[in-house]
C-alpha cells in the first residue's frame, strides 16, 4: 500500500515509515510486504515513493526492517517498476508507446531490445539491496499494470522483437534475476493480476500459462489479484471477491497462493484458508485503518494476544 510520503523525492523511507510499519508489527502481523519500490527514479508512480536504486538508500530500509523484525515480524518488500503509470516521469517508458487512460498520464516511449535488457540488470541490483536491508523474502510486482504487466499483457505489448514473439521472457528474466542474488531458502513471491478487465484483455486461462513459465523460472508464491490495465474493474468487489481467482491458481499451480481483496474479515480470511482456497491472506485497507488488525483477528477467532508483553494488561481482567 504506497503511502506517497517520501519528502525529498529521494526514494528514501523516513520516519513516517518507520512509524506506519513498525506499528503493524507491534500490532501482530505475521508478515509485512513494504510497498513497491522502484529499481530508477522515473519507474515511481509518483516522485514520493520509495526506491532502492542507489546503495544510499539500503540503511533506511534497514532501520525499519530490522525494527519490525525485533517484533517477530517478517518482512518482505515489492520490487517494481511503473512502466507507462510513472506519472512525475517526464518520459514514462513501456512495452509499446501505448499511453495509459486518464489526464494525468503521458505518452510513453518504447523501450529497446537492449534497454529492457539493461532494466533486467536494474531490477538485479534493487533485488541485492533488498537482500542487504535484511528482507525475508522479495515480492516481484507484475500486477496492476505496472511495467511487467506491461510485457506481458497482450493489450499492452505489441512488440516485435523477442520481448515481443514471447510475452512472458520479461517477467522470467527478472524472475532468474532475483534468483540470482537471493539466498536459495529465502522463498520468493510474485504479484500477478489473474484477470485484466479491459476490453480484449487475458482471462484466467492465459495468466495460469503464464504463471507455470514463472514457476519454472523460480517464484515460489504467488499474490493473486486482478485488472489494472483499463479503467473497468469487476462487476462486483465485495468482501473475498478475487477469492475464486486464488483458489483457481491453486490448484492449477500447486504452489503457495497470497490471497488479497476485501479480506479484512477475519472470519472470512480465517474460512479461505481452511478450506485452502489460499494458503495466506493479505490485509491492505484493513491494515491501514487498524493497525492492530492482526491481533484482533486473533481475539476474534479464539486465540491469544499477539501484542508485545508492554500491552499485555489490555487484555487482561482484574
């Protein structure tokens, strides 16, 4: 979740960061994914998000996750890159010079067959940053229309070069990337939109082929959530409702599935898993309205206190 705070558009988390994350971990959460964070400066969506592209930034990620960690928290971070989303850039780039919807985005220009190649190696030096700043695992942003998605979307890559006759090389190539610099136990994760609902976008079909060439690539988990290419959405998006999604990708992947989408219900995410239509549930807006969401989940469903023994007397009647 981009909290679009970074005051000195240098790419750096400061103290409202440390502030929002540290809160959750204190709160119980099992597992925190730092929001994206971009590999170059003109890859953020906007110039107030997080980046790890210069070594400078690595010990203020570090101050935070080391802080979440010493609350039992673990702690990845989204690697990502904007593509033709990049609003502040002054020339977003992209698969195809195909311009996103809406005033506040530009015209972007088409990447070459050597710079999607040297954006691969960009990608490598964010992945060994983050490993540097203590992270537990990388989450890959290929979701919501951002650069990745951008490759291989059918709406969005009208290439003719081979990032083009296979849509999916991109993705994989940075995929082979992270596990290049990642430590072979620390499991890595991928966001992926399971459906796009453009007009002419892919189907559920499509992203589970996709996703077999990302398995074999070495993603370990994969974030099911949906659209971000057009500026239609599902026909409906009540609570659980990319569930169907995850459960699908499931059982077609047989691999750990992150479900996400209105699943601030506890009992609903609790349901979800012991039925094992995913394996974890994130908890995006739920988390940022109550940042002890984690541990209330846990009253409510009959287990223990998940705060640090300071807190303790809350739960306590005498």
């Amino acid at each position: 979740m981009c909290q679009y705070s970074v005051r000195e558009k240098d790419g750096k988390p400061n103290d409202w960061h440390f502030t929002h994350y540290t809160s959750r971990a204190v709160g119980g959460a099992g597992l925190i994914i730092m929001e994206m964070t971009d590999v170059e400066p003109d890859g953020r969506i906007t110039d107030f998000d997080l980046g790890l592209w210069s070594d400078e930034q690595i010990q203020a990620f570090k101050r935070i996750i080391e802080a979440c960690q010493s609350y039992g928290t673990k702690m990845g971070i989204q690697i990502a890159h904007a593509g033709r989303k990049a609003e502040d850039a002054d020339q977003p780039v992209s698969s195809s010079p195909l311009r996103f919807p809406g005033d506040q985005y530009k015209q972007p220009r088409e990447l070459t067959t050597t710079e999607v190649t040297e954006m691969g190696k960009k990608f490598e030096t964010a992945f060994k940053r983050a490993i540097q700043a203590g992270v537990d695992t990388i989450e890959i942003h290929g979701a919501h229309g951002y650069l990745i998605h951008q490759f291989h979307s059918p709406l969005t890559n009208k290439r003719e070069d081979v990032y083009g006759q296979d849509r999916a090389r991109f993705g994989v190539e940075i995929i082979e990337a992270a596990r290049r610099v990642m430590p072979e136990s620390m499991p890595l994760i991928m966001r992926i939109s399971a459906v796009e609902y453009a007009d002419g976008g892919y189907d559920l079909e499509y992203m589970i082929e996709l996703a077999k060439r990302y398995k074999e690539a070495g993603v370990d988990m994969f974030h099911v959530s949906s659209g971000g290419e057009g500026t239609t959405g599902p026909a409906s998006a009540g609570p659980g409702y990319q569930l169907d999604l995850a459960k699908e990708m499931k059982a077609a992947l047989n691999v750990p599935i992150i479900a996400v989408g209105r699943m601030e219900d506890a009992k609903l995410s609790d349901k979800a898993i012991r039925e094992e239509q995913a394996d974890l549930v994130a908890v995006g807006r739920g988390m940022l309205r109550n940042p002890f969401w984690a541990n209330d989940a846990s009253l409510t469903l009959g287990g223990k206190p998940l705060t640090p023994a300071p807190l303790a007397a809350a739960y306590s009647i005498r």
